[in-house]
C-alpha cells in the first residue's frame, strides 16, 4: 500500500475534524448548559408550590401561617432534587415569605439564584420574575 493509494485519513484531515468538533463544542456548551439550568428550577418551583399548600393547610387548623419549615408536615429544608435550599419567614400574622436558594450546580444560574414566594392572605407573588417561574 502507497501513501497516495487514497485509503484512510492523514493527521492533517484527523486535526481538523476535532478543530471543528471542539469549536461546535465552544459554541453550544453555553445554550445546553442553560438549558439544564432552566429545567432545574422546576425543583424549587415545586418544592415552593408544596410549601404554599401546606402552610395553607396550616393556617386552616392554626388560624396563622407557621413561622418555621420544622412544623410543616412534607416540606423538607432542601428541595426533592438537592439544588435548592428552601426558608420561611413571616412578615405579619397573614403573610410570609418563602425562598428556594440555589445549591451546589444550580448556584450558576446567575439569573434566578433565589426563587421567592410572598403571600399574603392566600395571595401569592412570585419573585424575582415569570421567568425564573418558567412563565
């Protein structure tokens, strides 16, 4: 076999297909990263979802809101999947506060680090916008 018989790749084509590959790489690692960031924040959406029915549930049986996550049956301090870390604050006898804070992977997602939920009489307001809600 000669080396000009025309069968298989020289170094020079083999470099230059993984030049490509990793400039695609460069170039789609951002938008897939993103992406995975977006879908993560279901976990905190969900996990402040939970809380507000339980507080309500709560405030039916109490007659206020609980000021601390250890009395409210079925929320956890951390969302189901470990990226978020939720707290309650009351900020008057019919209105809290509840915050999912990113956690490990989920701490670059610069945009929407801490999800909140203000209610107030059984009114919610998401925060910091809709589209940290996915809206």
């Amino acid at each position: 076999m000669t080396p000009t018989d025309g069968r298989g790749f020289t170094l020079v084509e083999c470099l230059g297909v993984c030049a490509v590959a990793a400039v695609l790489v460069t170039v789609a690692w951002p938008t897939w990263r993103g992406h995975g960031l977006r879908a993560a924040r279901l976990d905190a959406v969900s996990a402040l979802t939970r809380l507000q029915t339980v507080q309500e549930q709560y405030r039916s049986l109490h007659g206020l809101y609980a000021a601390e996550l250890s009395v409210l049956h079925g929320v956890a301090p951390v969302s189901d999947q470990g990226r978020y870390t939720l707290a309650l604050q009351r900020t008057g006898p019919e209105s809290y506060r509840a915050t999912a804070l990113a956690r490990g992977v989920q701490v670059h997602d610069a945009e929407c680090g801490a999800l909140t939920l203000d209610v107030q009489l059984g009114f919610a307001t998401a925060g910091p916008g809709p589209q940290c809600w996915n809206r």
